[in-house]
C-alpha cells in the first residue's frame, strides 16, 4: 500500500467496520490487488472498481460513446439538435453539426443556395493537385526498350528461316522420290 490515507466506505449499503487503504491509481479493493478497467480517463472507485465515466461516455468501464440523440454524463441528455439538418450531435458537449445547406446552433434552419453559395463564397470548388513535371526517360532506358524489340524481330526472323527451310527441304525430298531419272 502506498498511501498512508485510510477511508470508511459503503459497500452494497452497509458501513464497513474495516478501513480501506487508499489504492494507487489503477488499482483498488482489499489489498490493492484488483486493476481497474475504466476507459477514457473515467475515475475507479476505489473499494468496488466500479467506474464513474466521463461525459459523453457510457457502459460498465465507460468504453462506449453515447448512443445517437444522447450526450453529457451518463449520456442522460437528449441532443437539442434538429433531426433532419444534423450530421451529428457531439457526445460530450451535445453540440450541433450541420448537414449541407442547414445552418443554426440547432440546425434548424434551413440555408438558401443564394445565402449559402454566392454570399458566403463557398461554392464547392475542385483544386487538383499539382503533378510533378514528367522528365523524359533516360537514354540508358529506352535502350533497353529498342534492344528488346530488335531481340523480339530477330527472333521472329530466326524462325521463320527455320520453317522456310524445313519446309524446303520437304519438298526437295518429295521431288526427288518423285522425279524418274
């Protein structure tokens, strides 16, 4: 134990007679010995391990974001935001984001394609990217290129040389057995 603290606490609605050390952070019960299981920065209690979760988060170790339409401590409030022009609605702070052409706190309001594009200068406007100047192939590169193709006639000769005398030689011999001298 490495705090020098004692508590009396509740469990399960009896007093305990025994006092509880102080456990160091992560870790709680008797001895110390259970590790806590609570996620994004909720607090473990102590004695029990239980977790009391941040806003905007829910579940037994505080791992789940409020559910849709919820938000704050144990997500027990109801987003104020208008169902039809909201993206979302912010699990901690149950602040509104509005979809396209809604605007207000609430998304309640519904923007004109005057007032949204040519007064607020946000017509959607596509910007490619700069490519980067194509340099020309290196002479090294399209030699390989030219040796390749040269390769692939040259071989293309060579057997068509190959058939051209086979096939002369066949009929060389078929004249000779025919041919009576």
């Amino acid at each position: 134990m490495t705090s020098s603290s004692y508590f009396f606490y509740l469990v399960y609605g009896t007093f305990s007679t025994h006092l509880h050390a102080a456990c160091s952070e992560g870790f709680y019960g008797d001895g110390c010995e259970g590790r806590c299981q609570c996620r994004n920065t909720s607090e473990c209690h102590f004695a029990t391990g239980s977790c009391t979760c941040q806003a905007g988060f829910t579940g037994s170790t505080c791992h789940d974001s409020c559910p849709d339409g919820s938000y704050g401590l144990a997500c027990a409030l109801t987003c104020p935001c208008f169902d039809s022009g909201t993206r979302s609605c912010d699990p901690i702070s149950g602040s509104c984001d509005c979809n396209d052409l809604w605007m207000g706190e609430l998304c309640d309001g519904k923007d004109s394609y005057l007032t949204h594009y040519l007064l607020k200068c946000t017509l959607p406007v596509v910007i490619e990217a700069p490519t980067a100047p194509t340099e020309p192939a290196a002479p090294f590169q399209a030699w390989w290129v030219v040796v390749g193709v040269l390769a692939a006639f040259l071989a293309a000769g060579v057997v068509a040389i190959i058939i051209f005398i086979v096939t002369w030689r066949k009929k060389k011999r078929k004249s000779k057995v025919q041919s009576p001298l």
